[in-house]
C-alpha cells in the first residue's frame, strides 16, 4: 500500500480487507470506490500549490458515499446504514 493511502486510511480510520486479485464479485465496487478516491487525491496533490490534500479527504468521501451506485440505484451510505446522509 502507498504512503499516501496509507496515511489517508489512517486518517479516515479505515480498516483494509484484502480479498483475492482476480474474484471481481468480491471486490469489484470496493476497487472501484478506491480507485475514485485515489485518482481525486492524486490529481489534487500533484499540483504544487494544494498541498493540503488532506483537508478536502472529508469533502471526497463525502461526495463518493452519496454518489448514486448505478446498479442498485442507491448511495452507498444508504446501502450501509439504511438511511441518506
């Protein structure tokens, strides 16, 4: 796991699961709530004047949990709690 993503699940006080590589139905939307975070931080921290890619984490994950899954047409705050933020 990179620094970066190591410091962000940190931060976010998230717990890692890993799962095998090659089982999509296992991991498929969790790789993809990943990669959305990861290519949103990374873009934000590659430019030279916004540092503070850590103060938006909030903001990123909150965007992402109520993004509308377009298979069960829910958020996935609501698929894990059962009611929208």
């Amino acid at each position: 796991m990179s620094e970066v993503f190591q410091a962000f699940a940190e931060m976010m006080q998230s717990r890692s699961r890993a799962t095998l590589n090659h089982r999509p139905q296992a991991n498929g939307q969790q790789e993809r709530s990943v990669k959305t975070v990861m290519q949103s931080v990374r873009v934000y921290a590659e430019d030279p004047l916004q540092q503070d890619w850590d103060e938006i984490a909030e903001k990123l994950i909150f965007a992402i949990n109520n993004s509308q899954d377009g298979t069960r047409k829910e958020t996935p705050f609501y698929l894990v709690h059962g009611w929208d933020a």
